[in-house]
C-alpha cells in the first residue's frame, strides 16, 4: 500500500505520541512523559500539517484535559506522583478564553469596523499626503501606512486591502520599470514588519505576553510599543532602502489617487469613536493602570452593542487564529507544570553561553523554523523553552528570560522569504507583478538585517525596560 504525505505525517505525530511513554527518561516524571509526547505530536503535526494547525492546538488541549488534568483520566495516578499536582480541566480549557485571548478578539472587532466603514482607507490616504509624488517616497509612505495598519489589524487582512491600493500604482508603470516590483513587494514586507509594533498586531506577540504573564510579568500595551517602534521603524526604513537598491526604480515621479469620501453615517461615527478611545487607552495605560486585555473588552461590547457590527461580522473573525494561540498557551501550561520545559532545558550546558549567544541561537532557530512554517507555530515552540531556561537556572543568574522571549518573538516574523513564509506573501505573489526569486532574494536579505538588528536590539535596547 503506497502511503501519502498526509498519512506519512499522522504515523509520525501519533509515533512521537506514543514513544516517550516507552523509553526510560532519566529525571522526568510521568507526567513529564505524557507532555513531551504531545508536544513531540503537536510540533510534527503542526510542521507537516496532516490535520489543519488550529485543530491540533485543539487536539492538545483535549489529551491535556483527558491524560493530565486531575479530572482526567489518569487523574488519581497523578495525582500519587511525589511532588507534582496535575491542573484542573479548567486551567486548559481557560486558555480558549485567555486574556491575551480576548486582546486579540479585541483587535479583530476594531479590525473588522475599519474595514467595514473605511476607515483603513481613509487612515492611509491620511498617512500618504505627506510624502508627495516623488516614486521612492511615495514608496515609503505605502510602507508606513501598510505598517501602522498591521499594527492594529490581521498583517493579512492589511495586505489584502492595500494591494487593492497599489495595482493602480503598478498599472501606471511601464512593466520593464523594476519599481513595479518594489511597489509589489513593500507592501507585505511592511505588514509583516509593522505587526512587531503592538502586542494585537501578530499571534507571536501574544504567545509571548501569555507567557511571561503566566510567569507574574506583566508588560503594558505602551510599554511594549516604546520597545518595538523604534525596531520596527528601524527596519522599515532598512527595508525601504534595501528594496530600492535591488530594484532601483526608473519612473521618478507618480500620484497615488484614492476614491471615496470619509463615512459620516451613525454607525461609522460609531466605529471611529470606539477604535479612538481603545486605542488611546492603549496606549497610555502606564498613566491609568487599566489593563489592556480589560481594554478590549471595550470594541468587543461596544461595537455590536453600536450595531456597528453584526453578526455576520462576527462570523468573519480568523477565530482558527484565537485557537491556534490557545492551544499554545495551553501546551506552555503543562511544559512548566510538569517539568518537562526544565528537563529540556538541561539537556543542554546553557550556563556556557553568553547572552548574546543565546539570543543568537534561539533568534537563528525561531527565524530557521519560520521560514517554512507558521511564525505563530515556531514561537509556540520556543518560548516554552525560554521560559524553562528562565525557570531551571540554568543559563545563570545574568539571563534575562523577558528579553530572550522578545527576541523570539520578534525575529520568527523576519522571515519573508518564501511565499508559504506568511500570508502576505502570499497574497503579493498572487499578483503575478513578482517571481519567487524575486521575493526570496529581497526577503532573505531584508530577514537577515532584521535578526541582526533585533540582535543589536536586544543587547542594547531592550535591557533599558527589561
């Protein structure tokens, strides 16, 4: 019988399943065991994708519910192991509604009204006006635009929107003219840049958040901006060079023209003064000590309460994405209870390594996973990691858990070298403007300056609030 992929990688993940609970693992509990085999299935499944990534962090969090929890299960045999307590079902189940759960579904109700009114398009004719007709400037202010979207929007959901922008543009162009690529190609580069910003603006910020809130550290929406703008500034304009000198543009002047007119409806009014206040709670929550995750509480009630989303609206949410990050959250529950993250942890001699080196060897592990599979998967499995290093000892009394989680965090969204690498990607090369080794030339190139100044940053940066 000839075997297919799907097939071939079911085997592999229920083998990884299975395998731990049948070798001797000196040091590591039952408990312990149960969890390495299904973070062993998790991370095969979610590598191979047999079964869609979502349903396998749903998949994780039912053997964690049925083989860990106190109510499971092996529930009274757990619960007999020396010096470990199995959780309560409801600690699993919990992360579905995590509060880095709800900040996300915060983001996608204020997402979802600006789509719906315009204001995503209005926000960056606004951003635009400033930068005139020259092509290398207006090119930059498409980065900029793109970037303060995916800041508070899905990086998909903003590329969608501003290729529809920017076909125009390439339209006017002579199709010899290289700048067509560039004008192609900032757009989902710019996205994917611009998600660093804000804790909503990609699921690997919200996988770390979770994580270090699980830990008792808690970073504010404003201060995780003050950390990340400057990076992502950085790298905007590094980006925006790079593009230029690769494909050095022959037009030098174009306008970039916009139909339609601000909406001035009930509704739309609604809309703006929601996505205004929320944001501006955000962003100045070290002043009132509002939480953010108890911010976005604000659109998630207001906005349908406004009926300035329905029902339909609501259907339209990348809800595979909340349980994706879930599933994660839940797995990094278990990796630390069990004590399974520490004994991997001292696998290996981490106490030889600098910090530097540290951040260089997850940086380079979590940017090598990412370019081939989701930047949201390969942060579910290393901060996990991270934080059994920060909880073990084992790096020394000088490691910093909070700024090696950043630096994870952060670099799994460099990169952008392959079309599968992110959906935006994706969406650009379905232009037909640009060719693959046109993406993996500019993207490898523009990736490898973002794990180095994320590097920089780091070392540097990073250490002023952490």
């Amino acid at each position: 019988m000839k075997l297919n992929k799907q097939t071939i990688a079911l085997l592999l993940g229920l083998i990884g399943l299975v395998a731990p609970l049948l070798m001797p693992l000196e040091g590591l509990n039952f408990a312990g065991q149960i969890t390495l085999g299904i973070f062993l299935m998790a991370a095969v499944f979610w590598l191979l994708e047999p079964i869609p990534i979502f349903a396998t962090s749903v998949v994780v969090i039912l053997l964690q519910v049925f083989f860990l929890s106190g109510q499971g299960l092996l529930g009274d045999y757990l619960g007999q192991i020396e010096g470990y307590s199995p959780q309560s079902f409801r600690d699993f189940y919990g992360t579905l509604a995590s509060p880095i759960i709800i900040l996300f579904l915060g983001g996608f109700c204020l997402a979802a009204a600006s789509v719906k009114y315009g204001l995503d398009r209005n926000l960056t004719r606004w951003l635009l006006r400033p930068f005139g007709t020259r092509s290398q400037y207006v090119c930059l202010g498409l980065m900029v635009a793109t970037a303060t979207l995916s800041a508070f929007m899905s990086n998909t959901a903003t590329t969608a929107m501003m290729i529809t922008v920017v076909i125009p543009i390439i339209a006017q162009l002579d199709k010899a003219d290289p700048f067509r690529k560039v004008v192609a190609l900032c757009i989902p580069f710019a996205a994917n840049i611009g998600g660093i910003a804000t804790p909503i603006g990609t699921p690997p910020n919200a996988i770390a958040l979770a994580a270090l809130r699980e830990q008792g550290i808690e970073i504010t929406f404003s201060t995780w901006m003050m950390v990340a703008v400057p990076l992502v500034a950085v790298m905007l304009l590094v980006a925006w060079r790079l593009l230029l000198w690769i494909f050095p543009p022959a037009t030098e002047r174009f306008e970039v023209k916009f139909e339609g007119t601000l909406d001035k409806s009930p509704a739309a009014i609604g809309a703006y003064c929601v996505f205004g206040l929320t944001v501006l709670l955000w962003v100045t929550e070290a002043l009132h000590g509002i939480s953010s995750t108890v911010i976005a509480f604000i659109p998630i009630a207001l906005l349908p309460a406004l009926s300035v989303l329905d029902k339909s609206d609501i259907r339209g949410f990348s809800w595979e994405v909340l349980w994706l990050v879930a599933g994660g959250i839940s797995l990094g529950l278990s990796l630390e209870q069990t004590g399974l993250a520490a004994w991997l942890v001292d696998l290996v001699s981490w106490g030889a390594l600098s910090g530097f080196m540290l951040f260089a060897v997850f940086g380079a592990v979590g940017f090598g996973l990412a370019l081939f599979i989701s930047n949201t998967v390969a942060a579910t499995i290393l901060v996990p990691l991270a934080v059994g290093l920060g909880v073990s000892g084992a790096a020394g009394a000088d490691f910093n858990m909070t700024i090696l989680i950043l630096v994870i965090a952060v670099t799994v969204s460099f990169p952008m070298v392959l079309p599968i690498s992110t959906p935006p990607n994706a969406i650009a090369m379905s232009t037909g403007i640009i060719q693959t080794k046109d993406m993996a030339r500019s993207g490898l190139i523009i990736g490898l300056c973002g794990f180095g100044v994320t590097l920089a940053f780091g070392v540097f940066y990073f250490p002023f609030f952490f």
